[in-house]
C-alpha cells in the first residue's frame, strides 16, 4: 500500500498555473503541473529535492 500523496503549491503565487508538490512520501518528493493533475509527475529524491531547493534560495532573482 503506497502512501497518500498530500498535494501543496506555493504561497507566492495563486491558485493557477503553478506546480504542485507532495513531499510527504519519505522516498522521493513528486511534482506535477497544477493545470494537468491527472498528468505525469516528475520525482526526486529527498536529498535531491532539498539540495534544489537550497539552490534556488541562493538566486537571485
């Protein structure tokens, strides 16, 4: 039995056109585009998944 995937999207921007992430499956994080739920994810390691992200803090935009 696979974990239930808890969906989140970013507090900085609306409701459309985002990507969404489940991170609460303890081996890999997945990411899927908001506008096609039913649509493919892309996964990640954890490790990968948190090094991405502390990357991107480090941009500035």
């Amino acid at each position: 039995m696979g974990v239930e995937l808890n969906w989140r999207t970013s507090t900085y921007t609306g409701t459309e056109n985002c990507v969404e992430v489940a991170d609460n499956d303890p081996t890999k994080v997945h990411v899927r585009d908001s506008k096609r739920r039913s649509g493919p994810e892309v996964t990640w390691s954890p490790d990968a998944w948190g090094a991405f992200i502390e990357h991107t803090r480090r941009i500035e935009v």
